[in-house]
C-alpha cells in the first residue's frame, strides 16, 4: 500500500506512526501536525529507531492536513496541541479533505470517535465500507489476556461488541485449545472480567497504536482478513448509522463486510440494548 497518512502527532498517532513503521507493510507513513515542528521531530524520532528495530520504512511529516489527500488510507488520530480530533472540528478537519478530493478510507482511532465516524457517514456521505474505527480493537486484546491468565494460556478466541463504551462480551461461544471456556472457568470469574470491561475502555496509546497498525495491515491486504473494529451499521439489530464494533471482514482497502457476532440471545440482547 503506498503512503498512510496520519493526522495528529500526539501520543496516539505517533505510536500509530511507529508501529506502522516497525511492522513493514506500507511504503511509506506520513505524520501531520498542526505544528509542523512537533510532527518533524516524532518523525525523525521514529526514523532513528529504525536501525534499532531492523525497519526502514520511510516515514516524513507535514503541518498541511491537505498533504493527506491523495492517501489510501487516512487516520484521524489527536493533535499535539489539541488532543484528539473530534466533535465539529473533527468533522470539519474531514470535510475539508473530501471537499480537497480524498478518496480514503478512513480510520478513527481515538476512543472519542465514536460520533464523529456516524456523522462523517450520516452528514458527508463517506460510504461505511470506508470508514472503521480501531480503538475498540485494542479491548479484545486486554479481554483476551485476562481470559488467559484463568487458565495461564496465550490463546483465547472470543467476540467482543456493541458500541463503546457498552460492549459485550461473546463467552458463550469463547474457547481455548478446542474448548469451551465456560467449561474450564467458573461462570463468576468470568462475570469479574466483563464487570471489568469499564476499567479498560478508554484503551492507552500504545494499544490503540498496535490494534490501528494490525487494522491498516488488514486493509493493505490483498486478501481478506477478519478482524474486530468499530463498523457502520444500517438496518441491523434495531438501529441505523451506528457505530457498531464487530467481526469485520476487511481486505482491498476497505471494509468488505461484517459477520455476525457469536453470541447467546441473553448477550445479543445486552448488546442491542447498548446500542442507542
């Protein structure tokens, strides 16, 4: 995929910047600032990691949001100065950049950009197969290792959705190692984790950087891919435009749709029911 740009060089778009870098699977990363100096010396910072990571991925930077344009794939990410582009500002920063002509897909990943990603779809008429967000992604990771240490192993499989900071957890259909989970983890240790949930919404940074990186991989892919991100949904489960986080299927720079979650029908329920 040729050059991803990134608009904001704050804590959330230069881990972004820096895990796209390290993970070689772009041409090219462009960070944007509103303060162009900031932007540079992030850059250069991640520049000069490079030899240390074994990555070469040329990474420049800009203080003109409209150097995003001709970009694939955009981030909405957070200033330096002002924090997290969202609210009308955000939506004015991304109506500038379709009126200069972007034809994107854009990726929201700050936790805040749960309005802003239904009303850049509602208002601007950006298609939903070119919008998704990444920050819930970030969740399924943290959801995934507390499951884990129950039973002191890596690899745990199971859904997390709805739309943040409501969201559910699939433990009905959730494995390990071919098992399911509820027959090997007593129901209120299970029921201590999704009380949790609140406790790890908003995501940090750096796991908002490496679910966004694995995000803009899927969507560089020549093949289809399925992962879990914030997604828009018209028609289903009761509600239209919603921001809602499910398994996606994404691949050929877009979204290419999205399965159903696997759920109970008490869970599907919890989640519909966080949705408006």
């Amino acid at each position: 995929m040729p050059t991803v740009s990134i608009l904001g060089a704050g804590p959330i778009g230069a881990s972004i910047a820096h895990r796209l870098a390290q993970r070689e699977r772009v041409a090219s990363v462009r960070l944007i600032d509103t303060d162009a100096g900031v932007a540079a010396g992030k850059a250069l910072d991640i520049r000069q990691a490079g030899p240390v990571d074994r990555v070469d991925t040329p990474i420049d930077s800009a203080g003109d949001e409209l150097a995003a344009v001709s970009s694939p794939v955009i981030v909405i990410a957070d200033d330096s100065t002002g924090g997290a582009w969202d609210g009308e500002q955000g939506l004015a920063l991304i109506r500038r950049l379709v009126r200069a002509g972007a034809q994107a897909t854009f990726v929201f990943a700050a936790p805040s950009h749960v309005w802003l990603m239904e009303t850049t779809c509602r208002e601007l008429g950006v298609p939903a197969d070119r919008l998704i967000g990444s920050a819930p992604s970030a969740v399924v990771g943290a959801v995934r290792a507390l499951a884990g240490l129950e039973l002191g192993v890596a690899s745990v499989s199971l859904t997390v959705a709805g739309r943040p900071p409501s969201l559910v957890v699939g433990w009905s259909s959730a494995t390990t190692d071919g098992t399911l989970l509820t027959d090997r983890v007593p129901a209120h240790r299970l029921l201590a984790i999704s009380q949790a949930l609140p406790k790890l919404w908003p995501p940090a940074s750096y796991a908002i950087g490496s679910a966004t990186a694995q995000l803009i991989d899927a969507l560089a892919g020549g093949t289809r891919r399925r992962l879990p991100a914030l997604t828009i949904v018209d028609g289903e489960f009761g509600v239209r435009g919603t921001a809602v986080m499910l398994p996606l299927e994404i691949g050929r720079g877009r979204v290419l749709g999205h399965v159903m979650p696997s759920l109970s029908a008490q869970e599907l329920t919890e989640m519909t029911s966080g949705l408006t």
